[in-house]
C-alpha cells in the first residue's frame, strides 16, 4: 500500500462572512509538490465578485516557491500551515493506493469530490436501471465500496476509471490478486439496435482494463434481458461473448445467483448463497 498526504487549497476573502470555497488540491511527495487548481475562477467570484485566473495560478507558483525551502514533506506541510491569509491550506488528510497506476486517478476523484464546482449536466446524468440494481446488490452484500481506495479490502468499486486519457472506465470492478471486471446492459428497451454501439464500448472498456489493469484480468458481461429480447441481441451477446471469461442474464435467476456468489466468492466473503 502508498500513502499520501494531500492538503484543500482553501479561499475565504471576508473573514467576517466566513464564506469558504475550495480551489484546489496539494499532495506532498517526496520530490516536492503535486499542486491541482482550478482552471477557472467562477467558483472563487461567487464570494469576492473580483478573483481572476491569474490570482489562482499566483498562489499555485508561491506554493512551488515556498516547497524549494523544505527538504522533508513534513516540514513543508509545517510550513505552508504558517500562511494564513485570505488563500490557504488545510490541515492535511491522506489516501492510499495498491499501486502507483492508480495514483492518477485518485488524485482526479479527489480533485472532483472536493474542488471541483458540481456541473448541472452531471446531476442530471441518468443511471441506467442494472447499474442502481448492481449497486444496492453489492450494498446488501457489504461489498460496494464507498472510496476507490477500498479496492484492497476487496470491495467493488463502481464507476472505475482505468485510463483518464481515454475516458474508459470500469462499471465494477474488484480485485482479488488479479482485476474482475463487470461491465453491465440494459437490453429491455424498446430499440435494442441502438444497443449495439453500447456493447461495443464495453468490449472496448475490457480491452483496456487487460491492457492497463493487466492482462489476466477477468471480464464479466452483465445484462438484463426477457426471453423475448434475448432473441433481438444475439449479436449484441456474441460480440460481448468474445471479449468475456463469463456471461449473466441478471432476468435468470440461476445465471443472476451464480454472478453475485462468483463476486461473494472472489471477495472472499462468508456469505449465504442467494436463492
């Protein structure tokens, strides 16, 4: 395991209000200073009507200024606890990882957790109905895990992201010595051809987690499909049978047992089969 101390880049321009916002991030390494802001400043406008980017980015470069001083992270963060002015940092929190691969993404998640200003596109992103039936399955099971940092106590973690570059992520994803990855549908639609380029992105989302997770990564496909559908998506089902170690129709009560005491299994949890 890797642990990290990281600190919120902290503005409160009116000390009378007590208005804060969060805008930015700082994870002390060994090597100095990793420093996220944000790319805009809207979020710090809201409270002050006068912060500009370039105020921002000031603060970013006297942060780095002020870390060339210190030779141990610990007396930097001792350090950067003295500057109390309108910008500051927080007292410091930590956050572990298995591997340094998954530091990135980490960091991102974080980033968006704490920083960054909640998008109105986002909240209204519908999640599909197999996706909420997977998730409080996993809940009732104890297995869900509520941080990405929860993969190494074999918890399932939802919404993986495996590359930041190209955007694929993981609909669920376990580890248990090697990845097990679940990628789910919903075929009970009306038009199941527009499906197909669904699938398609799950296959690809596969190919990734073998290239970036490894390549003895397990992929499992998950749908959801009525004996009806299921003649309108052989396609669909051979493209995904292709590129998957195992395959479960979540409307099969057999096939949806076997998934869930498959995940028990590999969690290594003592757990009663479903029935």
């Amino acid at each position: 395991m890797l642990k990290f101390d990281y600190a919120i880049l902290k503005y409160m321009p009116d000390s009378k209000r007590g208005e804060v916002v969060n805008f930015g991030l700082v994870i002390y390494l060994e090597t100095g200073l990793d420093i996220r802001v944000l790319s805009s400043a809207a979020k710090l406008r809201l409270i002050d009507g006068e912060s500009s980017l370039e105020d921002i980015e000031s603060f970013k470069d006297s942060l780095k200024s002020i870390s060339s001083y210190c030779s141990n992270k610990e007396d930097l963060h001792s350090l950067l606890q003295v500057f109390k002015g309108s910008a500051y940092v927080s007292d410091s929190g930590f956050f572990m990882i298995d591997h340094i691969q998954q530091y990135e993404s980490k960091v991102l998640k974080l980033f968006s957790d704490l920083v960054k200003p909640y998008s109105i596109k986002e909240r209204q992103t519908r999640v599909s109905r197999i996706h909420t039936i997977l998730k409080h399955r996993f809940e009732s099971m104890n297995l869900l895990a509520k941080d990405i940092g929860e993969l190494s106590t074999h918890k399932v973690v939802h919404n993986y992201p495996i590359n930041d570059k190209s955007g694929f992520t993981a609909d669920f994803l376990l580890k248990n010595g090697r990845f097990h990855i679940t990628e789910a549908i919903d075929f009970n639609v009306n038009d199941t051809n527009s499906k197909f380029k669904e699938a398609t992105m799950k296959v690809m989302t596969f190919m990734e987690g073998k290239k970036f997770l490894g390549d003895d990564s397990a992929c499992y496909f998950i749908y959801s499909a009525t004996a009806i559908k299921e003649k309108e998506i052989i396609p669909h089902l051979n493209l995904a049978s292709d590129y998957s170690d195992k395959v479960f129709n979540l409307e099969s009560k057999e096939e949806e047992t076997s998934y869930f005491n498959l995940i028990s299994s590999l969690a290594m949890r003592d757990m009663p089969h479903f029935h």
